[in-house]
C-alpha cells in the first residue's frame, strides 16, 4: 500500500491537498517517443492508491549520455487546486519514487540492463531533447543483480548527468525530494541556482521509512544562468517522468528488464509572490 495519503489522479478535477500519484495513462499525460522502452508495450498500469506503473525496456538499447535519451512521459503541472504553476512565480514540488519490483535481466551480468526512473520538471511540452530546452530531475537506476539494494542515484539536466553512491540497505526503496523555484524568479533571475532539487533516499513503512546514511541531502540545480533559458520563461512548469534503461545492451540477454514503481506527487504557489522584506 501507499505510504502517504491518497487524494487523486494526474490532473483536473476536486482539489488535491496531498499526494497525487503521476499516471502515464492519464489522459493529459503525454509521451515523447523514445525506442528506449518496448515498442509495442512500453508499461503497464493500473489506478489507485495501491496500484503501480510497470515499464518494459526494449530488447536491444543504446547507451544512455543524458535522461532526455529516456521514455519521457510529460504533464503540465497544477496546484492541488488545478491552478497551472508556471515559471514566472515562485513554487515547491515535492515527489517520491516509490520502487516495488524489478523483472528480467538486470544487474552486472554482461548484456543485463540497468533500469531507471527519475522525476522533475522542465520547460517544454514536448520535443524533450531540443537544444533550447531546459529541465531537472532526479531518480536511481539499478547497478546490481539484488533489488532491493544496489541502486545509485542519478541526477539530470540539460549539461550534467550523473550516477553515484550505491545505497546497499535492504528495503531502501523510496525517494523522496523536493524541488524549489525561487524567490528569485521572472526576467529579473538573478542566479540560476535558486532552482534545485534536494533529496533523500528511505527504507519502507515496514522498517520505519529509516533514511539510508549512504546517500545523504543529494542535490542539483540548473547551474549557470548564461545557459538557463528558464529566466523570464512565462510558460507552464512542465512535470517529467524519465524511465528505461542506462546500460546499452544488444538484446542477446535472456529478457529485457522491467521495472515497476509508483511516482507521487505535490506541489503549491504563492502567485503574489513570496514576502521576506526583512522589515
């Protein structure tokens, strides 16, 4: 079951005041095709609380050099109201990863794939890999044969991808982060860096979700400004989700990897801004 309270789907509707699961089948979810994940079957997913969304890689993969070489599934993030949160003001998302399962072949083996998920946000709808586009994220992809356990966290933007720290405790399974953009924020940017994601990795409720000492207060941010096209965007905050396979294998391994996990959501805007006059 869930951790954390259960109030709604991807998108529209009642308000939402606490965790919104990310569904790829949702209708306003969209996908930026990828030949990362099975052409003909790429997940499986069901709803609910307690459901889950299953990705299935493609046999034969190509080495990954940054997220966006991904399956991406994308949806226009909304406060708990349904409000749209966009670049120009202020905002918080929180998110968890919550892995349950992991199917096929994966681990260290030769030709064996190491499935990933990362989630975050960037700036276009679609057409994830354009030049211009501007986005951060944060996940772990699977380095050894024992899951739960061998997992590395990854971290993405347009210039920076990186893997490191293998969390080894049993029933590590839950990412949980968060993302701030701001106070400073609009054409008046002044630092690019007060756009970041910070995380933590834990164990499940049955081990008293104890945070995992190997990976502590793990963080990106978009860097350097010069670079950072997010300044003065006006556009809707665009939610990703980045799934498939990091390895590159020539699907001579006895079965592609599967991956099954939960993405939770939620997020929150002050569109007059924030204060802190100091006055």
């Amino acid at each position: 079951m869930a951790p954390f309270t259960f109030s709604g789907g991807g998108g529209g509707g009642a308000v939402d005041t606490g965790w919104r699961r990310f569904m790829f089948a949702d209708a306003d979810t969209a996908e930026d095709p990828n030949t990362i994940l099975d052409a003909s079957n790429p997940y499986t997913e069901t709803p609910g609380a307690s459901g889950y969304t299953e990705i299935l890689c493609s046999a034969a993969t190509s080495g990954v050099s940054n997220v966006d070489q991904l399956g991406v599934y994308v949806l226009a993030l909304t406060d708990g109201a349904g409000n749209a949160i966009t670049w120009e003001k202020p905002f918080q998302l929180r998110f968890m990863i919550e892995g349950i399962a992991l199917g096929g072949s994966y681990g260290t083996s030769s030709q064996y794939q190491k499935p990933t998920i990362s989630f975050g946000v960037g700036v276009n709808a679609s057409n994830i890999v354009h030049a211009d586009n501007r986005y951060l994220s944060m996940g772990w992809v699977q380095h050894s044969a024992s899951y739960p356990g061998g997992c590395k966290v990854v971290k993405g933007s347009k210039n920076t991808f990186s893997i490191s720290g293998t969390t080894g405790d049993a029933n590590t399974k839950l990412l949980i982060g968060q993302l701030y953009h701001g106070p400073d924020v609009g054409s008046s940017m002044a630092t690019a860096n007060n756009t970041a994601i910070t995380s933590n990795i834990y164990k499940v409720s049955g081990s008293s979700y104890r945070r995992n000492s190997s990976q502590s207060f793990n963080r990106i941010d978009c860097g350097s400004l010069a670079a950072n096209t997010i300044k003065g965007d006006t556009s809707q905050v665009q939610l990703y989700a980045f799934c498939g396979e990091v390895r590159g294998v020539d699907g001579s391994a006895p079965a592609p990897s599967t991956f099954k996990f939960r993405i939770w959501y939620m997020a929150n805007q002050d569109t007059d801004g924030w204060g802190g006059s100091g006055t």
